[in-house]
C-alpha cells in the first residue's frame, strides 16, 4: 500500500470508541493518529424510563433510531438474547450505519433513506407520508433536532422520544492545549510549531485585534494587514505556522476575496505571487452558519505546490476555483445544510485536480483551474461563478 500521508500527523476528534476505524486507516497510508475526542457518547442515567417505555413497546407501530449510537448505548439485548418487542413494528433508520447497527442487533432495519441521510429525506419516503394514527417511538440522543417528531406530527402522528444517550465533553489530555485572555496575536502560544495541518474558522472582520500594536510583527511576510480588520492577519497568522509541505483550510468572510482597501489587495495578491499558498477557493451557499449572515469562503492554502509526487502534482501558477452556491438544502427558513453528496462533491472536484491520478476538468458554472493572472485581475475572486465561465 502506498503511504500516501508520509508521516503527517492528523487529529481524530471523533469520539473515543468511534475513532478506531479511521485511526487505523491514517496509520495503514503512513499518517500519525492523534486521538483527541471533543465529544464522548454516554448513556443517559434514566434506567426506569427506558425500562418503562421497552415494557410497553406493544403500543408503537414504528421506531426510528436516529443514528448508531441510538442502537449501541443501551442494553437492548444482552448476552444474545433479542429484544423481539421491537419486531411488533416497523423499524426505520436514519442512515446505512445505523441499519448495519440494527442488523447486527438482530433488528433488521424496513426502512432506510437512499443517497441523503437525514431526517428531511426519511421524511421524503412515500412510507412516511400517511402517517394519521401511527404512533410512532424515536430513539436518539439528548437534545436531538426536532423536525422529524414536528413533521410527523403535522401528517397525524403520535410521536414520543425515548432518549438513551447523550454528548458530554470528554476528560482530555491538554498538555498541548494553549489558552490565554490576550489571544492569537498578541500572545501566540505556539511561536515555534510548524504545522502539518491547520483547520480554523476565525471570526470574521474583527476590527479589535490589537493590530495597531503588532504593526511590525514577523508573521507579516506579505504585507502588514489593516488596523481594523484582522482578515490577511488570520491568513498569515497560519501560513506563518505551516510546515514545508503544509496544508491549510480556513473559513473567512467572502469580503475578503475583493476587498483593496487599507492593502488587503496587496497583501492578497503577494500571497498568490510571492508566496505561491493559494491553492483553492471555494464561495459557499448562504446561510450555513446559525450566528453569523455574512456570505463566506473557504481558502485552501498550502506550502510546496511546485513539488511533484506522488501525493500531488505541480499546481504553482495555478488556482482552483469553485462555486458552491448552488449546492446545499434548507433545513428550515435560517439554515442551509450540505448534504454528504454535496460535501463530496467539492471535496472530489478538489482532491481530482491535486492528486496525479486525479481526472479533474472544469466544468461550467461550477469549477475552473485558472492561472495565476486571472486572479490578480480581479483582485482574486470577484465571482467564481464569472471566472468558471471566462475558463471555458
């Protein structure tokens, strides 16, 4: 097998006893697992309710098990004995992990969602539109989503919850964890790491960053950025961090792809010239974040695009572009979410025109791979959805 990760080291944050499967597939392609859990998947302390609601389970006519940790963190059966109670109805899952969870108890699943796994898409399934008198038990964790039981009972349904589990934030080990009130800028905790890898999600546009302090600060090695917005400081904050091969995605404002005043361009158009670390901008839907309207980016960075091997080829000079906008469904009037389909249909259209075995083309009005000028002409992105159509 081809180590393709070579030693790089990548953080699981997956909960503990989910975190197996893909900790050993980094470490079979040559990646080091670092398991840091931020949520732990516990089982409720209401022991009698539950064995109340399982010694009545004769009076439902369905059970929805929202996800795998529904099947698994309850003694539903125990030392091969079934609990075949739940036979007496039909048994919905939320998705292909929690059926494979239902098989392997013993409970084989009647209805499971095709492509989407969600609640909108079991609701979607011509077995759930005439619902008038069903009674219907859903099983899932503490302080689930809502819709499924509200919508079920707009089509007449009786629906109650059966909770068997909960999140909790784990007892970690923060010997690495860096924490102090000044923040990143003024105090960066990590002045000597060289990062391999680096997800962030800084706030957007702040304009209290202390930048009239740091106006000769090292990290600046493409510009010093603007007093009163702390965009290109995040941006170079982490190119700052990133080892020689390094690779970064980071979520900023989408103002930032424009924007020319107080030097932001400059400062833009030297990370694409003199630093050669934009490698991938992606202009997401609205309406993905709960707590901000602010139309938003993602901005792929990496160190060593002119390198050629066997986990990426040469892509100096060059800029992926996509345009997301499209893609993505409401949950309710406030929120778009990207469906798994969705979130792999950037990611493969990216991992497509970096990889050497990649068979990446553009296609219009979605993706373009445009060299170096065309973003400098417009600043970087004025509109992907405009240069995807330039490309072609």
């Amino acid at each position: 097998m081809i180590k393709l990760l070579n030693g790089a080291r990548v953080l699981v944050t997956r909960p503990a006893h989910q975190a197996q499967n893909l900790s050993q597939l980094i470490e079979e392609r040559g990646g080091v697992a670092i398991r840091f859990p931020t949520l732990a998947i516990v089982a409720v302390d209401n022991a009698s309710t539950i064995r109340d609601t399982l010694a009545h389970l004769e009076r439902y006519q369905w059970f929805i098990f929202i996800s795998a940790n529904a099947v698994t963190m309850h003694g539903y059966y125990s030392d091969g004995v079934k609990m075949p109670q739940f036979k007496l109805g039909r048994i919905a899952a939320i998705g292909k992990a929690t059926a494979q969870a239902l098989a392997h108890a013993g409970l084989p699943a009647s209805l499971v969602p095709e492509g989407v796994y969600n609640s909108e898409a079991l609701l979607a399934m011509p077995q759930m539109q005439q619902m008038k008198g069903q009674n219907c038990l859903i099983i899932r964790g503490e302080g689930g989503r809502e819709e499924l039981a509200t919508t079920l009972r707009s089509r007449g349904a009786a629906v109650e919850y059966l909770d068997v589990y909960k999140r909790v934030i784990p007892g970690i080990d923060s010997s690495q964890v860096r924490w102090n009130n000044e923040g990143s800028f003024l105090n960066d905790a990590h002045k000597d790491l060289k990062a391999d890898y680096i997800i962030a999600n800084p706030p957007f546009n702040v304009s209290d960053w202390s930048g009239e302090l740091l106006r000769t600060d090292g990290r600046w090695q493409y510009g010093t950025p603007p007093a009163g917005n702390a965009n290109f400081a995040w941006l170079q904050h982490f190119a700052y961090h990133l080892a020689p091969t390094g690779q970064a995605g980071i979520v900023l404002a989408k103002g930032a792809l424009t924007s020319k005043t107080s030097g932001e361009g400059d400062i833009r158009k030297a990370l694409i010239e003199d630093g050669n670390l934009i490698d991938c901008i992606v202009n997401l839907p609205a309406k993905l974040f709960l707590n901000t309207q602010i139309p938003a980016a993602l901005w792929f960075m990496s160190r060593g695009r002119d390198a050629i091997n066997r986990v990426s080829t040469d892509r100096s000079g060059k800029i992926l572009f996509i345009d997301a906008r499209n893609l993505g469904h409401l949950i309710n009037r406030r929120t778009r979410e990207l469906s798994e389909d969705d979130i792999q249909q950037i990611a493969g259209t990216y991992h497509n025109w970096r990889n050497p075995d990649g068979n990446y083309e553009d296609v219009k009005g979605f993706c373009c791979s445009a060299p170096n000028r065309t973003g400098q002409k417009t600043g970087l992105c004025a509109d992907t959805w405009a240069l995807c159509r330039l490309a072609r």
